[in-house]
C-alpha cells in the first residue's frame, strides 16, 4: 500500500447520536488500531439537534483520522449513508450504525475475508435476540416478499453493516437515482460475496428513530425501488376478475331468461360495487406510490447536501 493512502473508510451516519459519539469513535479506533490498517472514519452528521456535532468535532480534535461531513438538514440514513460512501477514500468502506449494535470487533474478519478476495463481505445477524419479536417477524417478511418480488436477491439478516472494496463503490458512485435504498443498491452491484456472522447488540445509549411508520415507508422503498410486480400485478387481477364476471353475468342472464326477472339481489350488487369500488382504489394507490416516485426521481435533486466538511 502507497504511503498515505487510506486502506480502511469506517463510515456512520449520526443523528442525535451526542451519547454514543465518544463510546464509538473510541471503540473504532481501538478495533482499527489493532488491525494496524491505515483509516479514515467518516461521520456523517445528519441534521442532528442535539450536541453530535459539537461533540464529534471535539473528539476530532486535531486527529487525522476523523473526518466529519455536517449535512444541512436530517437528510434519513440512506441519503446520510450515500454522502459517506462518496467522500470516502479507502480501498475498502464499512458502513457501520452509530449506536454500536453493529460490533467494530468484526471489522477484522471482515477485513480477513476481503484478503482472500471477496469484493463484499456481509455481516449477517446470527441472533437477533435483542430485536422485539414484532421487528424480526415483519423484517423476514419484508426479505422473503422482496425477494420473491424483486429482480434482485436481498440476503435476510444483513443490515447496511459490510465490508465493500473500492471497485464496489466505485459501482454504487456511479448510480444515478436520489431516493435510494442502500441495501438494495447495495445488492444490484453484485460482485464476490462472502459473509460472517454476528450477534446483534443491544443500543449502547440513546434510542432508535425507526419506529413502526419509518420502517413501512423503508420497506415501500425497498420494493417500489427493485420491482414492477405491485404494478404489474393489476393486468392479472384485473383479467381475473373480468373473467369471473363474465361467467357470473352469463349465469344472471341465463337465470333471468329461464325464470324471469328476479328483483332482490340488492345484498349481492352492493357486495359487488363496494368489492370492485375497494381492488380500484387498491390499483389506483399502487399505480400512485410509482407515479409519485417518478415525480420525485424526475426532479433530479441530489440526495443530500453538505453544510460543511471538517
Ligand atoms: N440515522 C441517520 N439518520 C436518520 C436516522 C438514523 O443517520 O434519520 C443513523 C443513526 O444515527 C444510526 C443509524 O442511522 O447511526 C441507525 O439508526 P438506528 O439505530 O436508529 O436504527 P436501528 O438500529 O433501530 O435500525
Ligand atoms: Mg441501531
């Protein structure tokens, strides 16, 4: 390796992290002081208003090793986690939480795992014991219904925590798309993938931004950004039932020839309307969820902005 030249980029996205922001970068720099690699950890401020950044520029002090990237306004996760990986400059990157749950011991397998040529190495929760039962059951359907549904296989268990070498981030520099859903990407570029597996730790202090509503609109995200078949689905739906009321309406029209005209049935046309009325709308949301990604997409914003780099 060049003199100079960073192997190692740790990056993490922060927001209202001030209590952890001492406990990690001690901790990184412990871990990556071990592996004896030459590193950058990349903090990404995002909007945070708390003291993060007056905290993350205290602990920087005159160190080399710690950049800061203050975004102007809370930007999410996925557009904070994208300005990291552009600034960073290592031969490999590690996006890593903030919170400690992701463990920096395992930076060296990782790092292991990429000498013996992998492009990506995962790191795969083993046990997620420390997740509500609620979490784990609505993520693994989130990863089987994605990966039913969607051109690209998500493996189940990985968050955004991994090792990726330059040529893969070189990859992900290149997509153009400003709603972006890390994981996703993270997947569509490919490449050798090998995995280890960790134990999922509880938050070391302060507490989650992902509730419920966040993590619904993450997985609309996650899917709406990889697959068609929402969309794709209504042609069948809609052939289906075309095909079930041409059967029914030949039996309504067939009775009323043979018995004559039979008024009440005023349940059954109620059911109807009301049933066709509830798929329409169901169709027409879909067809909404893409058209407004469109919109957004179209505008061609950038997916963040920077206030200023320290
Ligand atoms: N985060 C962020 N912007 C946000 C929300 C979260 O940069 O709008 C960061 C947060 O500081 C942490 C990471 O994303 O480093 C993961 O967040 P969190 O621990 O709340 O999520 P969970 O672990 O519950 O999925
Ligand atoms: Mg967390």
């Amino acid at each position: 390796m060049a003199e100079g030249k960073i192997e190692v980029s740790i990056v993490t996205p922060f927001f209202n992290e001030e209590e952890v922001v001492n406990i990690f970068i001690d901790e990184i720099c412990k871990v990556m002081d071990d592996t004896g690699c030459t590193y950058e950890i990349v903090c990404v401020n995002d909007g945070s208003c708390d003291g993060t950044l007056e905290k993350l520029i205290s602990k920087k002090g005159n160190s080399g090793n710690i950049r800061i990237i203050d975004l102007s306004r809370n930007f999410g996760k996925e557009a904070a986690l994208t300005a990291g990986i552009d600034h960073a400059t290592g031969e490999v990157v590690i996006p890593i939480d903030a919170d400690l749950q992701d463990p920096p011991e395992l930076i060296s397998e990782l790092l292991k795992k990429w000498r013996e040529g992998y492009d990506v190495v995962l790191a795969k929760r083993g046990d997620r014991s420390t997740d509500s039962f609620l979490k784990k059951f609505t993520a693994n359907l989130f990863y089987r219904m994605h990966n039913k549904i969607s051109d690209i296989q998500m493996p189940a268990n990985v968050g955004d925590f991994r090792l990726m070498s330059r040529k893969v981030v070189n990859a992900i520099k290149q997509l153009p798309e400003n709603q972006r859903f890390m994981k996703g990407v993270f997947s569509w570029v490919g490449f050798k993938t090998a995995s280890v597996e960790y134990r999922r730790k509880k938050r070391v202090a302060g507490k989650t931004t992902f509730n419920g509503w966040r993590l619904w609109n993450l997985a609309l995200d996650g899917i709406t950004g990889f697959s068609t078949v929402p969309l794709r689905i209504w042609l069948y739906i809609g052939v289906f039932i075309s095909f079930s009321s041409f059967i029914y309406a030949s039996f309504i029209v067939i009775r009323t020839i043979v018995q004559g005209i039979d008024v009440p049935g005023y349940a059954s046309l109620l059911t109807f309307i009301l049933f066709l009325g509830g798929i329409q709308l169901i169709g027409i949301g879909v067809i909404g969820e893409y058209v407004g990604r469109i919109y957004m997409e179209s505008k061609r914003r950038p997916p963040y902005i920077i206030d200023r780099e320290y």
